[in-house]
DNA sequence: AAAAGTGCTTTGTTTTTCAAAGTTAAATAA
DNA sequence: TTATTTAACTTTGAAAAACAAAGCACTTTT
C-alpha cells in the first residue's frame, strides 16, 4: 500500500489558510478586511497565512486605492487552485481508501 | 456570514492524524506495526499522534497477545467517527461555500 | 488637530511537530 | 544462558509554526 497521507499538501494542514482557499476559490477576489472578518483573525495573523500562501504562489495580491481608500486585494492564481483541488482529490482518496 | 472554518476539528489539522482515522474509519482495526508502516512514522512520532487520539477518546487500544507476540491494536470510537465525519462535513461545506 | 481605519511588520510567547535515543518486556537465536 | 531482536512506547531536545499584541506608516474622517 502507499502511503495514503504523502499526496495531503501540508500548506493545507492550516485551518486558516485552507479557508483562505476555499473562499478565494469561490469569490475570486476578496479583501484583506473581508477574510480579517469572515474568519476572525487578527492582523499579525492573517498577514502572514497569507504570506506563507503568497510565497507559494498561491495567491497574488492587488493594492489599489477603492474611493480614497487604500484597500488590498486577493486573488487565487492557477497553482493555487490547482494544488486546492489536488489536495482535496488526496483528501477524497484518502478517505475513501483509495 | 458565519466563520467557515470554526466547525472545523483542530485535531484534525495534522495530516498524521488524519491518515490515521482515514485507515480506521474502513479497516475497524489496525495494530500500531501496521499503522507505522502505511503512514511510515518513527514510532514516537506515531505513538504521540495516536496518543493525542487517545486522549481525545477518538479511539481505543487493545493489548494482547498474538500467538506469543506483544500486540496493540487500535480501533476507532463511536465519538472518533463522530468527530471525524462532523470534520468531513465541515470541510465540505466550507469549500462548497455554503 | 485628534481619532480612526488599512494593512502590515515586529516581537515574543506558547504550542506543535518530529527525530533520535533510551526503555521495558518478551521472544528467539546462538 | 547470554545476546539479539522486536514491539511499543517515553523522554529529550530542537526546530518550526501559530498566535496575540503592539507598533508603524499612511490616509481619511471628525
């Protein structure tokens, strides 16, 4: 048998950063603020999830001014969306004994 | 919108851990040779996950004597089962956005 | 001018992970 | 009978990760 846990990307053995993921992959773009309040995090915190995903390319991020505001952005890129759901096919496989 | 990784299992982050209940959840018992050598773990790196199982009455250990052999076999609470379908459930939901 | 918001970085503590070595007890080989 | 091996840990210690809190630069709102 192989080892059925050496397919999991242990990027995602984060909570936060696999809901990082999960919202990027459905909104596409999302806020620093929004993911500070939707998974209740610090700053410090959050910051640097999302650096550890950002060094991964796994995401890119987007400063711009929104108004007058300075408001920076996140976006999933094809890596991360593919090493998401590469991970989530482990996951599955796993589980189910593949 | 309610924070979509709070419903999420914190013993379930580690990936060791998850492998383990993944193997129990379908074989309803497994020794910890067998444990050792699908998820090829150092013995103390094993028996610390499986004891922070343990402790969280996700499974349970059964010594004994196979033929004239030490044997200790792991086998997978009502609770475990519980606590790891409620995880599954949780990541599904939060990666389907729900 | 003062207060508040955005998006970090820095600092320092706590927690977690892990390998490696040591341990105990039984089994088997020499 | 002594030595070696195997099973299943425990202990130790180092490295990495997680996290909160505070600080900071800049802008905007009051």
């Amino acid at each position: 048998m192989v080892n059925p846990i050496e397919a999991l990307n242990k990027i995602f053995d984060s909570r936060i950063r696999l809901g990082v993921m999960s919202i990027l992959i459905v909104n596409d773009s999302v806020s620093f603020n929004e993911l500070k309040q939707m998974l209740e995090l610090t700053d410090g915190n959050l910051a640097s999830h999302l650096n550890t995903l950002e060094q991964a390319d796994y995401l890119k991020v987007q400063k711009a001014f929104i108004g007058k505001k300075t408001n920076t952005t996140y976006f999933i890129t094809d890596l991360g969306r593919q090493a998401f759901k590469a991970h989530l096919d482990a996951l599955e496989k796993m589980i189910k004994g593949v």
